[in-house]
C-alpha cells in the first residue's frame, strides 16, 4: 500500500510540473522588441566610444608631431643665431667684406634653416617668443624676403616691452622696410623711426638714451645714404651723429658698436 502511495503522489508531482506556469511580467513584454531596443541604444554607445578613443589617439599622436616639428625648428633657429651672431661680429669690427663673404658663403644652408623654421612658425605661431622671432626676421632680411620678415617682426607684441625693446622693435621694422624687395616702403620705414622719439625720452637713463639715439640715427643715415639722398639733406643728419656719439664716448662707450663713425665717415666721403 505504501508502494501505491508514493507511486500515486509522484504522478501528481509531474503532473504539477507539466502544468504551464502563470506568465510572470517579463514573459509579457515582447523580448524581441525589448532586445531590439537594447541593440538600438548601444550602437550609438559604442560608436561614441570608439571615436573618443579614436580623437584621443588622433590628437596625441597630431601633437607628438607638431613638437617634434618645433624641436626641429628651435634646433634649426639656434644654428641661424649662431651665424647671425658671426655676421653681427664681423660687421661691428668693420670687417663688412669678411661678413659679406660668410653669408654668400652660407647663403645655402641659411635659406633652408630660414625656410625650416619659418614654415614651422607660419603652422604654429605661438612657438616663438620676441628674441627668436626677431632672430626669424632677421634671418628672412637677410635673403631679401622682406614680406616674410616684416610678417614676423609684425607679430610681436609691443605691449608690456620696455622703452628700449620697443625702439629696437621700430628699428628692426625701419630696416625691413627701407631694404629691397616686396615690403619696401620707405615713408613707412621712416615713419618707424620717427616712433622713437618719444619712446627715447621715456627711458630712465641719459646715457641710454643716448645709446639708442645713437643706434636710431645711424640706421636712418646709412639707409638715406644708400638710397642716394641728397648730401645737403645727409650732412646734416651726419652731424647729428657725430655729436650723438661724441657723448657716448665721453660717458664711456668707446666702442662703435653701431658702427656710427664708419657710417658718418663713408657719408662724409660720399659728399666731399
């Protein structure tokens, strides 16, 4: 009997578990629509993702690239301020043939480290400060690219520089314009330095001042006379030198850094 029992009450145990369960909330929803929509919101998840990450690998590797051009850059600058500093040497000694001869003599190699840096610049052009975009400028002078240099010196920020950085600033500018080539223009250049004057007398010191009165009007001078101006307009501006550099000298600067007596005396020659 007992037998029969238990056979009776495992019949009835499958019995309830053949029977269909009540469907619970889930099993209501339709799963097919519901794993649609899942699919659906992580497309755009995913695609997010992968452009984050991708713009991120973009972006670091586009900035190694860009320092590694500005390290090729820098290291091209420093040799063209090498050379310039040679030339500027050779010149303030009197020795022009000797200066003349190194840049035809490395006329060449200044053209590709000029262009290496310049491109460089024109791509990222807050990498340079004051010193090294005068250094550009100069170096762009020199080969007659007196659009680029004018460019260059053009983007350095005179406000904040002291009294004589800011002349040396118009001067440079003066120079660029009275030189042959597509930025000439003389009435600007002289215009340049006539924004000099006043920046003159706003400098502490007299033998300063007198310093880059000095520097001034030996620029003026030597550019007026190799354009050919007329010696009753030049001898007076020669004058004006002399004197300028007499009390230079006098205060102690007995070396013609500026080259103002070479100047005055080729000019004098000139009108003799």
């Amino acid at each position: 009997m007992d037998r029969l029992d238990k056979i009776e009450e495992a019949v009835l145990l499958l019995s309830k578990l053949a029977e269909p369960k009540p469907r619970s909330i889930w099993d209501k929803l339709y799963l097919d629509r519901v794993r649609d929509l899942l699919w659906i919101l992580t497309i755009p998840t995913l695609l997010y993702t992968g452009a984050v990450n991708f713009d991120k690998y973009w972006l670091s590797r586009n900035e190694i690239r860009l320092e590694e051009k500005r390290n090729i850059a820098i290291a091209r600058l420093d040799l063209l301020q090498d050379i310039n500093s040679e030339i500027y040497q050779l010149q303030t000694r009197g020795e022009g043939r000797q200066a003349f001869a190194l840049i035809e003599a490395k006329r060449g190699q200044i053209a590709r480290l000029t262009d290496t840096v310049f491109l460089t610049w024109a791509e990222q052009p807050e990498m340079l400060e004051r010193h090294d975009l005068n250094a550009l400028a100069e170096a762009l002078l020199v080969q007659h690219r007196t659009d680029d240099a004018l460019r260059v010196a053009e983007t350095v920020e005179s406000d904040g520089l002291s009294p004589i950085d800011a002349i040396d600033q118009q001067i440079l500018k003066a120079r660029i314009q009275f030189a042959v080539g597509p930025a000439q223009d003389i009435d600007a250049a002289r215009d340049h330095l006539r924004k000099t004057v006043p920046l003159v007398e706003q400098i502490p010191r007299k033998g300063n001042q007198f310093l880059m009165q000095e520097k001034t009007l030996q620029v003026r001078l030597l550019n007026e006379s190799w354009l050919g101006v007329d010696c009753e307009k030049l001898l007076p501006m020669a004058e004006a030198l002399t004197e300028v550099r007499a009390l230079n000298k006098a205060a102690g600067s007995s070396e013609d850094i500026y080259q103002s007596e070479i100047t005055v005396r080729t000019v004098r020659d000139q009108c003799s």
